[in-house]
C-alpha cells in the first residue's frame, strides 16, 4: 500500500495579507476621533456627601480671615499685610492649638489672593480650616 500525495503543488505563502490590520487600523482611528472631543470638554461634578458627622467646634475656637475684592486680609477686623498674616496665624497656633479658620473671601476675589491665604495656614501649621460659602437663591 503505497501512499503518493501531490505535496509539490503547495507553495509557501511569502506575503501577509494586510487588508485586515488596515480595516481595523482604520475603525480605531475612527473611534479616537470621535471619542477624543468628547474627553477634553468639561464635566459638571456634583460634590459627594458624607453621613459622617463632623466633630463639633466650639465657637471661641474659631477665627475668622475675611478678604476684600482690593484683596485686603482682616483677622476681626484687624488689617494685616500677607507679610504679617503668617506671623499672626502663628501666634494664634501657639495661644490655641487647636485653632479652625474659617476664610470669608469676596465672590470678585482672584483665586491667587485665596491661595496666598492657604498657602499663609499651611505655614503656620493650621489643619483645620473652611471657606465660607453663600447658598444660591433659585
């Protein structure tokens, strides 16, 4: 029982058909142009809430830095220059430790003179502190 096969009529395939990998290339090219504009426009947030209560502070714990649109700092109503503030938070960290400011700033003020102020308590060593907000009337 002999077998003969006709073996010499397969030939190696010396290309690779490309067609395929240029169809795919092109619909993942469609899809980042698409989705791309997509990603760089804003997204409205809504801020997550917590269930956990904040622990209480008592009102003579609480100092109050209020800025004007001219940028004028004021710790109850004393004036202060941005030179002076730090010196001034530091006094109030040594009296109380456990200080909480509470930053008023004026809806005009540039966000630079809110960050000059943060950046003014992250020296002096204070953690706890908030901005003051107005809610919006409907």
């Amino acid at each position: 029982m002999k077998r003969y096969s006709n073996r010499s009529n397969f030939s190696t395939l010396s290309e690779i058909n490309v067609t395929p990998l240029l169809d795919l290339a092109f619909v993942l090219l469609i899809i980042f142009m698409i989705t791309t504009p997509l990603l760089e426009n804003s997204v409205n947030l809504i801020v997550p809430s917590s269930a956990a209560a904040n622990a209480p502070i008592s009102q003579s714990k609480v100092q109050t830095i209020s800025i004007d649109r001219s940028a004028t700092i004021k710790i109850d109503n004393e004036i202060l220059d941005p030179g002076s503030l730090v010196t001034r938070l530091m006094e109030l960290k040594r009296t109380n430790p456990d200080v909480a400011i509470v930053i008023r700033p004026d809806r005009e003020l540039p966000v630079q003179k809110l960050v000059t102020v943060m950046d003014s308590l992250q020296r002096a060593g204070i953690t706890k502190v908030g901005i003051a907000t107005k809610a919006e009337s409907n």
